[in-house]
C-alpha cells in the first residue's frame, strides 16, 4: 500500500526536501517514542524514590518555599501532605524532562558552532530541525497526557485544574504552531537553530538546577550557598536566551517576515512571541 508519506524516519529527518506528511508522521513517531520513554522511565524511577525519606523532606521544603502557593494561584490548593504526594509522584517526570530538553538542546550545537564539528551544513542544519520537531512531538504527547487525565480520570478537575491546563497551552503554542512551517520554509535558517537551542537547553538548565536545589537544606550554610549560587547560574542563563536573545531572534524574525512580505508568519509570529514573551517573563525569569 502506498503511503502519503514517508515511513522511514531516518530518511525524513536528513531529507531537505521533505514534506509536510512526512513531518507530521515524524512528528507523531517522536511523540510515541517520549510518551514510551516517560513511562519506562518512571516505573524504574518511582520504585526506587517515593517513600524515601530525603524525598519527602525535599517535597516538605518544597511546599514551605512557594510551592503551597503556586498551587493556590492556579486554582487547586493542597495540604503538604497532598503536595507531598504529588511531589514525590511528579519527580521521575522531572528528571525525564530535564533529560529530554537536555537532548533537544544538544542536537542543534553543531548547527550554531562555527565549522560544525566538521558535520556538513544541511546535516546539521536537519539536526536542528529533530531537535524542534522532538519537542513538537513531546509537547503534542505532553499537552493530550494532561488533558486525558484532567476529563477521563477520577479527580481530574482537582488535579489538573483550568489555569494549568491554559498555562501549558501556552507553553506549547509555539512550537506545536509554528514548528512545521518553520521547518518546511526556513530550514537552514540561524535564528531558529539558535531559538530551538535557547528555548530548550535553558529549560534544561533550570529544570536541573531546580530540582537539585529542592533537596537542598537551606538552614545549612553550606547549602545555602550552593542554592544560591546555582540559582544564580539558572536566572542569568534564563535572562540570557529567554530574555534577551530571545528579543534579538524574535525581532529578526518579525523583520525578516515583513520584508518578504510573508503576513501569514508575521500575524501568527507576532501573536505567538507576544503571548511567549509574557509565559518568559512570568514563569521563567520572574
């Protein structure tokens, strides 16, 4: 049977000239892969964890540090233990993300290193482009895993309330928008080679250095320290590509769209930088 598209994976990701369905099937074969990955990860992760004692301290702290009232604000207030709960149920997630941003991050370096590392241009250019449609691939995955459990689950309206699930939307709204088009129209493009790394290889930073610093004591001078210091490293390196880089690359963009006279990327571009730019702002820099 002939395909509209082409199911050798391996081919699409390298293939310059490939289409939209091929993409879009890629796309989908990412977001099985991560959706399978996630779930391995947490049943070896979650045995070894929960229960322990130094994760529920960490979960403990966690709650006393704004972690009771992040939850307030998005509209499902809990008791610690109820936090601790989720802490300690969410943790394995955690460290998967981190990794898997980590990754997405990593397959664009030789597209922004100068030389390569001796790779050809349009393979590592088709590096980049993996790298923004993986995340594309976990953000679809990611975005129906929270609203499957938000309707289809027991206490789905409490666990996963409204302003989180718009809060993600958010979050996801660029990539999942713009990502193949992008990638279909401006491949070998700098600027989205550099925002895939930015957007990604920050989130990673800061996902590691979060979740390092919530098992931290900081009643322990030595602690403390450390938690300052890595939370420094993670603000500057969020104001670096989620701020200011980010302005540069969105602006060049926006620059680039008008002069092409390219008014379906610069209505939707504007909108989506704008609404991106506040999710920046309020939940990474802030």
């Amino acid at each position: 049977m002939n395909l509209p598209f082409n199911t050798d994976v391996i081919a699409t990701i390298f293939n310059e000239d490939a289409t939209f369905p091929d993409l879009l099937f890629l796309v989908l074969v990412l977001g099985a892969f991560w959706f399978v990955v996630f779930a391995v990860a947490a049943a070896i992760i979650k045995p070894l964890v929960v229960g322990k004692p130094w994760l529920i301290a960490a979960g403990e702290r966690d709650y006393d540090r704004g972690g009771k009232e992040l939850w307030e604000n998005i509209g499902a207030p809990k008791t610690k233990e109820e936090f601790v709960v989720s802490f300690q149920d969410l943790w394995a997630w955690n460290q998967t993300l981190a990794i898997q941003h980590l990754i997405g991050g990593a397959v664009c370096l030789p597209a922004i290193i100068p030389g390569h590392f001796g790779l050809d241009p349009s393979v590592a250019a088709s590096l980049a482009c993996l790298g923004i449609l993986s995340e594309m691939g976990w953000e679809i995955e990611d975005q129906l895993t929270w609203i499957y459990k938000r309707f289809f689950t027991a206490g789905g309206k409490e666990r996963v309330p409204d302003a989180l699930l718009f809060i993600l939307g958010i979050h996801h709204s660029m990539t999942t928008i713009l990502g193949l088009p992008m990638v279909l129209n401006y491949r070998t493009l700098p600027e989205l080679h550099w925002l895939c790394f930015d957007l990604q290889a920050a989130a990673a930073i800061s996902l590691m250095v979060t979740e390092y610093t919530k098992l931290l004591d900081i009643t322990k001078p030595s602690e403390l320290r450390r938690f300052q210091s890595l939370t420094f490293v993670a603000l500057a390196v969020m104001i670096i590509t989620r701020g200011f880089h980010w302005v540069y690359l969105c602006g060049s963009l926006l620059v680039m769209w008008y002069q092409e006279g390219s008014w379906g990327f610069l209505v939707v571009g504007t909108i989506i930088s704008a609404v991106f730019s506040l999710f920046n702002y309020g939940f990474c820099i802030e």
